[in-house]
C-alpha cells in the first residue's frame, strides 16, 4: 500500500527541520561550507527524503527500514548540533 508521504505530518515536520538548518547554517563562517555546513545540510534533507522513499514502498517491513534510516539521520544532526 502506497502512502502519500505529504499527507504524513512526520514529513511535514521534518520538512520545516530541514528549513530551519538551512537557515541556522546559512550564518555559519564561509570556512564551514564544506564541513559542517554541507554535513548538516545533508543530514537534515535525509529525515524527509526517507520518509518518502519508505512510503512510497510496498509493505509496511520497508517502512519501517526507511524510518529506521531516517532516524539515524536525526542522530547525526544531533551530534553536529
């Protein structure tokens, strides 16, 4: 069963996450760019792209692998924050 990730509000909060690091990473030193800034970047845009591949699978087993994935993510950021 395919699920419209748009209409998951976990999508849609980690879609305005994603926002919110573009915008706190935009202040950091230009020196960053490549480290921690695109590091971040990464990691945040990961959480909803996940999110959407899993939904987009067939069964709820690969969901739960996606989400999974996604919340590793989550870890990430949260160590380099």
């Amino acid at each position: 069963m395919q699920r419209n990730h748009k209409d998951l509000r976990v999508w849609q909060v980690a879609m305005r996450l994603v926002q919110e690091i573009y915008t706190l990473t935009s202040a950091f030193p230009k020196e960053e760019l490549f480290g921690l800034t695109s590091q971040m970047r990464r990691a945040a845009v990961s959480v909803p792209s996940n999110i959407a591949e899993g939904s987009a699978r067939n069964g709820t087993k690969e969901l739960i692998h996606f989400l999974s994935i996604a919340s590793g993510s989550l870890s990430e950021l949260d160590t380099q924050n």
